[in-house]
C-alpha cells in the first residue's frame, strides 16, 4: 500500500482535530487548516518542501491572525460582576436601613440576602441596584435613577 503526501497531510490534519477536540485548544484546528493547505498543495503537484512551506505559512498565518483577534477582542467583566453568568445584576432591592458597617439584609427572589454597599456608595435607604454577587452576598448601589432625581 502506497500512501501518497496528500494522504499523510489529511492524515495530520484529522489528527490535529481530534487532539483539538480532546483538549479544546482552538490554536490546534489553525494549525490542522495548514495542513489541509499542504493536502491540497500535494494534489496540486507541488514539491515536498513547497507543500512543507504553504502549511507552515498557512497554519502560523491562521494561529496568528486567530491570536490577534482574540487579544484585541473586548474582556467580559469578571464573573461576580457579568451579567452574561449571573442574571441577577442589574435587578433592583429595597433597602430599608444600613447598619454602621455598610450591611443590611434585603429581600430578592422571595428570599432573604445579606447584602453590603458598593465601596465609595452612599449609605441611603431606598432602592438599590446589584451590581455584583460575592459569595452569596449582594454588592449594592443607589440605583441609578434615584440618585439622578436627588440631584435635580
């Protein structure tokens, strides 16, 4: 049985993506699409060190054009603070009264939290806003409306 170079290239590349899917690493189908590049290369007629060439330029090409969109691309905040994980930011409490250490406990989803201010927030009753969840502790501030009409 005689393989021929396109055959080993698909061969690599299918490789490659099943590593990728074992390990989720993404860098690994850029590095699967240069040897596609080299399978087709080798179909195509081309010398060994040509088809070695185009893979290369392809795969690096791809791994690093995929790099830099990923570096550019805009962070998500963190966790306790994303509302993409965790839908209860933004929603709106009432606070009746905080106690000397910025702590009160307020009623969300029918069930009682304990909750703090926000650091730098003032410390007034009234409606407040989530704008983060540590642990099972609620991160309070004024909510944004509130304050906006106090100043008018």
């Amino acid at each position: 049985m005689d393989w021929s170079a396109s055959t080993w290239w698909w061969l690599t590349a299918g490789l490659l993506v099943l590593a990728e899917l074992l390990s989720g690493t993404f860098y690994l189908l850029m590095l699967a699409l240069g040897c596609a590049a080299g399978a087709l290369a080798a179909h195509a007629g081309t010398p060994v060190t040509a088809q070695i060439a185009i893979a290369s330029l392809v795969g690096a090409g791809a791994t690093a054009i995929w790099h830099y969109r990923r570096a550019s691309a805009p962070r998500s905040a963190p966790v306790q603070r994303n509302r993409d994980a965790n839908l209860d930011i933004g929603e709106q409490v009432m606070v009746q009264a905080w106690n000397a250490q910025g702590h009160t406990r307020v009623q969300h989803r029918g069930a009682g939290w304990s909750a703090r201010l926000a650091p730098a927030a003032p410390s007034a009753p009234g409606p407040h806003t989530i704008v983060a969840i540590e642990g099972n502790e609620l991160i309070l501030e004024p909510s944004r409306r509130e304050t906006s009409q106090a100043t008018h």
